[in-house]
C-alpha cells in the first residue's frame, strides 16, 4: 500500500467526535454546571478534544476548564465514557473525569470565559436531570453513582449503562 493509497483509506474511515468534562462538586455534594451562550441549557466544563494537535482526552479536559472557569487542577479518574449517537452530527464519544470537591476559595475563584459561557450555579443531584436533559443527565448521574459506589469507570451508550 502506497501513502497515498493509505491517506485514501483514512479519509474514508468513519467520523466520530471527542469531548471531555470534568465533574466538579462542592462539599455539599451539588454540582457545578456552566450556561453557554452558543447553545441552550446547561452543560458541565468542558469541550471538545482537540485531537488533531494530539491532545489526550484528559489534556482536553484540563485544558477546557482552564479555559471556560478559570481553575486549572489536576483531575482525578475517569468516571464515565459514553457513546452517544448523533443525528445531525457523528456520533460523540464523551469522557468525564473527577474533579473532585470545590472549597469555596475554589468557588471565589472561578472566572467564566465571557466568550462562551454567560453564568455558573451548582445543582443537586435530584435537580441535576432538569438542567442536563437527555444523554448528559444520565451521565452526570451515572459519574455520581460511581463516586458513590466506589465503583471503577462505567461505560454508557446515551447515558445508559452498558454491559
């Protein structure tokens, strides 16, 4: 095979989207969500892997919460990875890492990328399904049960568990 002829094939394979978030709490145990401005409701921090630079799913992650709230720590482990479909994108392979619970210096430091996001609030988990509708929603609770249950990292397909 010729490295054109292997350019060809890769540029035929399948498309599929990558993004990372970071799961925040406070002592509380409510959760930190952001409102973006480009898009309705609420998300977690968090964003899309720039894979084609070689950034590593965790690197993303770290980064996007550098970027969207200001705090840059270490993350903790992978809780969750879900396979969610698209209909009007490739599907999405989401990945959410721990961030661990957020002291209220933490909570006084954040600052929202203006860019992007237009506030901040932290959310029970019994709340967390009215602000994160779908596949998101059942991801943030599957990552809590994981906290919860201490328990190792869940697979998802749409926010449901796998296997």
């Amino acid at each position: 095979m010729t490295t054109e002829d292997f350019a060809t094939y890769i540029a035929s394979l399948p498309r599929v989207l990558a993004g990372a978030a970071v799961l925040f709490r406070d002592a509380e145990g409510r959760v930190l969500l952001v409102e973006p401005n480009y898009r309705d409701g609420w998300a977690l921090p968090g964003g899309t892997i720039e894979s084609d630079t070689g950034e590593t799913p965790r690197q993303g992650a770290r980064r996007e919460t550098a970027e969207e709230i200001g705090l840059d720590v270490e993350l903790g482990r992978l809780l969750a990875v879900d396979w969610v479909h698209g209909t009007a994108r490739p599907p999405l392979v989401a990945y959410l890492y721990d961030g661990g619970i957020l002291g209220e210096e933490d909570l006084k430091a954040i600052r929202l990328q203006e860019e992007e996001l237009l506030s901040w609030r932290l959310v029970p988990r019994e709340e967390l399904t009215d602000h994160l509708p779908g596949a998101l929603g059942r991801r943030v609770v599957a990552a809590l049960d994981v906290l919860t249950e201490g328990s190792g990292t869940v697979e998802l397909e749409n926010g449901h568990r796998v296997g």
